[in-house]
C-alpha cells in the first residue's frame, strides 16, 4: 500500500498542469457510438464539459460528461482524459436514464486547428432496465475555437 502511494506521487509530480489548451471544439465521434461531439474548457481550468448526441445499437442518446485532462509528456499537444456524467434517450426502444464513464487520449494538430481523440465510454442504463454497454470504442475529430 505504501509502494503504491508513493508510485502515484511521484507520477502526479511529472504532470505539468497548466492553463486551457482551446477554448471550444465541435465534431464528430465514430465508432460503437456514432454522431456529433462538442467540448468546452472551463476558463483556466484542465477540466471540460463534453456533451454528445450518439446513435448505437440500443437506439439515440445524449450524453453530459465532466473531463479531467492530464497533460503527461508535456507536450502542450497530447493529452490524457478521465471522468464521467449521465446520459438520457432511448435505449431499447424504452425511455434510458443512466452513468456514463469515459477515458482517453485527445491530441491537437499544431497548424491546424483540429484535434483527435481515442477513447473507451462504458456506459450502464440505470431506468427501464439493469443494462451494460461495456465496448463503446471511438474516434472524434473535432474543429478547435480559440487559442
């Protein structure tokens, strides 16, 4: 237990956090959960509000996720996301309310205003019935605003 506490200090001691790396992104998320993405940075915060609107095989959802972004390599350009939110819509042709979790990877071109990210969003429907969805892989590209 203690190698472990001392392991994650010494890791959040190598991450550099430093102010917003865009103000506002808007694009599109393919993958297992296909549709339009849209991320927003708090104003001198690393932390973002993603809200998404996706189709999948259980029917349409909109999602409200809370981001934590870890900047690793220092790189200004690459990025490590955590965190989660509820969703909402239809899931099996039934009203769906439940969580949503999400972790990735987000990298921002250098002349280009566009950014990339990879990530794993396991989501479990909490109303109408106990349901899992476990391997929403996908892909955004997203057009940056600001900065």
């Amino acid at each position: 237990m203690l190698l472990l506490a001392v392991m994650i200090s010494m890791v959040s001691s190598q991450l550099e956090l430093s102010a917003q790396p865009y103000n506002h992104a808007v694009g599109v998320r393919a993958g297992y959960s296909s549709g339009i993405s849209y991320k927003g940075f708090r104003l001198h915060k690393m932390s973002a509000i993603e809200a998404e609107f996706l189709y999948n095989r259980n029917g349409l959802n909109i999602t409200a996720l809370y981001e934590y972004h870890l900047e690793p390599f220092h790189s200004k350009r690459a990025f490590i996301y955590l965190g989660g939110g509820p969703f909402g819509g239809k899931w099996d042709k039934e009203l769906s309310l439940g969580v949503a979790a999400v972790g990735g990877f987000e990298y921002m071109v250098r002349d280009l205003p566009l950014n990339f990210s990879l990530d794993w969003k396991p989501m479990l429907n909490l109303y109408t019935h106990l349901e899992q969805d476990l391997l929403d892989f996908g892909l955004s590209i997203r057009y940056r605003f600001g900065r």
